[in-house]
C-alpha cells in the first residue's frame, strides 16, 4: 500500500436536504403528499430532526468532527412560499447558516432544488409545465442577490435522473397507483398533468428541468461574488453479466450517459453513489447470492464509487464532487468500512489523473428518507427524535480524523 495525500484544498463534508432534515415545511408538496390518504409515505417528516433551529449547533459539530464543508439545500417553499411572494425572513435564516459554515471555516455548498418544490409550483403542473424555469429563474435569481456572497458552491438540482433509475428499479409505477389519483386531485390538475420531480419519468420533465438548469448556470454566475455552478446526478456503477454487455450499455447510455452530455461545460458535476446494478442480456439481476445488503435492498458494495467516478470524468469530462456517498445500516461497524473502501477508491481514481475535488458523505444525521420514512439510517450522527439529541457515530470520528490528515492508504 502507498499513502495518497489529497490536494490541500480538497472538501470533505456531509450532506443533507432540507425536507429531510428541517422539519414543518409546510408549504412545500411533499407535506401534502406525506398527509394524502393512503399516501405511499411511510410516515409524515414532521419535525425532523428540526435542523431549521438546531443549524447552528449541527454546523458547529461537524466543523469539530474535523469536516470542513457542508452541503444542505435552500428550500424554495420556504423562500417563495405563494407565488411572487418572496420572504426575506427565510432568505435571512439561511444567510445566517451560510454565515455560520463561514465562521467554522466550513465551506457552503447549497442545492436550489432537492427533489421538493413549493405547492403553488405543482398547482400549475409542476416540472411538466413549460413555464416553471421562468419561476425558477426569478427563484435563483433572489437567491444570488441575497446570498451569493456567502455560497461557495452550488447544485441547481439534485438527481434530475432518479424518476428514470426508480423506473427501471421499483416493481411498480407510482403513477399507476390509486395514490396518484388522489395526489393529482389534492393539487387540482389532472393525472397527467402531475409534475412532481421525484417520481415523473416522462422525458418531457428532463428536458425541462434542463432548460431551467442551463439557464440558472448563467443567473447564478452573474453575482459579484462568482461560485462555481453544477448538477448532480444519481449514478449507479454498472457491471455486466455473462452475456449482457450490450444490455448494460444500454442500461448505462438510458440511465447515465445522457444526463452526463448536458452537463458538459458546467463548472462540476456531483455524482451521487450508493451502490452497483449487474445487468444481465434480459435487464437487472440480484446480487450475488449471498452478499451483503444495505436497508435499501441493495447491494453493500462501497467500491460503486470509484467506477461512477471514472464515468462521469469520461463522459462528462467537468471536475468532479462527491455530493453523496453512504450506507443505510444499523451496524455503523459497516458504515465505516463502508467508508474507509469508498474513501480509498475515490483516491485511486483521483491517483489516475481524474479531478475530484470534494468527498461528501450522506448524510450528515439520520433523517427523514422520503418515502421509507425514518427507518433507513444513513446518517454520521444519530438524532433521538424525542430530545433532538445528537450523537456522533464512529463513522463520523472516522470521516473527520481522514479530512484532517487529508491522506489515506491505497
């Protein structure tokens, strides 16, 4: 083995969204969503892990664990809760947690759009109306004026594939549930005319949310205070069975590839990895018998990382950050071997010439996992969600005594 010293200013953070972290975000559509009856949702988010008013402690924690950047998102309901109407209280409170990274040497990377949306944007049709980049521009456009100054990077969406992945994944289609037909009710548009970006795999969202992301790259540089602009992508590591080359190159072009050709020119493209799919000559195949599982239902395989790595670099051909990177598990034992492979396969790519320059774990605490509620723990920290105590696992000691060495053995 031979030591790897990262650059000196190489990120090394956790992540989180707010949805999943805040709590009461009332005005957003994943609050309606969670409370529709039978709603897929495991559970309501509710508080959450209240991060809106514990931030500063929980920035204060990870700057001592040794991390020195943290990527959170901006949550348009809040800062846009009716249409037109922008709050500059909520702008406030997240220049204050901007401020709050800034004063722990904590370097801000925020997302404009994790997966939720404010109620009156999907009450117009969401991510299938041909107006919504217009709102999202005057969006992000409030954004850098009122923040840009302190933002040390940004996302302007997180995962705009997913919808696509989750489709070739999930043994369902939610859109043929009966939970669809209330959600569309709920919001007063017809079924087919249900925008909502985590779940709509219609090519007509992608080619929208790209206009909007195309365009908010230019807002957001127009600051005076410039920061770098990308996307991230969720990215699965691709390995063919016997057999099924041709099926996995589809499978890599359909679900990966051609997200990656937009984002050629960006500043950075977050690639956001958990796991490997094996692709057989008819499609998907489960694991390996025998091997390990994450509480997702997939294969614990931390290696994934480095291969969507050398994907992104070659087909994207933009520097790369690690946005999200982790395992669902109880056994935090797991989560930090998880690490210590996933950390090392970052640096052997790194090592063959590819720029990545930042490592973020998901997710900075337990959380609210969306749909599957708050059983998956994918979190550093856990959160006693009674007394929002937190508590630093292993794996989080482990994360922050690497960044502060800043070198690993390969």
């Amino acid at each position: 083995m031979q030591t790897f010293n990262f650059p000196e200013n190489f990120l090394w953070g956790a992540s989180t969204a707010a949805h999943q972290v805040e709590g009461n975000n009332l005005n957003s559509e994943l609050w309606t969503l969670e409370h529709l009856p039978g709603t897929i949702f495991a559970e309501p988010s509710g508080d959450a892990c209240d991060h809106y008013h514990h931030y500063r402690e929980d920035i204060q924690l990870l700057g001592k664990l040794g991390l020195n950047a943290y990527r959170f998102s901006l949550e348009w309901a809040r800062i846009e809760p009716s249409e037109g109407e922008f709050s500059r209280a909520e702008l406030d409170h997240y220049r204050r947690m901007l401020s709050a990274c800034l004063e722990q040497g904590i370097t801000p990377v925020v997302t404009l759009h994790h997966f939720t949306s404010p109620r009156w944007l999907i009450e117009k049709g969401g991510w299938l109306d041909q107006r919504t980049p217009d709102s999202y521009l005057r969006y992000c456009e409030r954004v850098v004026r009122h923040l840009g100054d302190l933002i040390g990077a940004a996302c302007t969406f997180n995962e705009v594939n997913l919808p696509v992945v989750l489709s070739k994944i999930l043994p369902f289609k939610v859109s043929e549930t009966p939970f669809w037909q209330t959600a569309a009710q709920a919001f007063g548009v017809t079924p087919d005319r249900l925008g909502l970006f985590q779940f709509v795999a219609d090519p007509r969202m992608s080619e929208i949310v790209f206009n909007a992301h195309h365009r908010a790259y230019d807002v957001l540089h127009s600051g005076s205070h410039p920061f770098p602009v990308g996307m991230t992508l969720a990215m699965m590591d691709f390995h063919a069975a016997p057999g099924g080359e041709a099926m996995m190159a589809r499978f890599q072009r359909e679900l990966s590839d051609v997200y990656l050709e937009q984002l050629r020119g960006d500043d950075f493209v977050g690639v956001q990895t958990y796991s490997r799919m094996i692709i057989g000559p008819d499609g998907i195949e489960p694991p390996p018998e025998g091997a390990e599982m994450n509480q997702m239902g997939e294969e614990y395989y931390p290696e994934a990382i480095g291969g969507t790595i050398r994907r992104a670099a070659q087909v994207a051909g933009v520097p790369i950050y690690v946005t999200e990177n982790g395992v669902a598990t109880e056994d935090d034992t797991r989560r930090v071997e998880y690490l210590q492979r996933a950390v090392r396969s970052v640096a052997a790519a790194m090592a063959s010439g590819i720029d990545v320059r930042g490592y973020f774990s998901w997710s900075f605490m337990d959380n609210f996992e969306w749909i599957s509620g708050y059983r998956p723990k994918f979190g550093l920290v856990a959160v006693d969600r009674e007394t929002q105590a937190r508590t630093p696992k292993p794996s989080a000691f482990w994360l922050g005594k690497t960044a502060r060495e800043n070198k690993i053995q390969i």
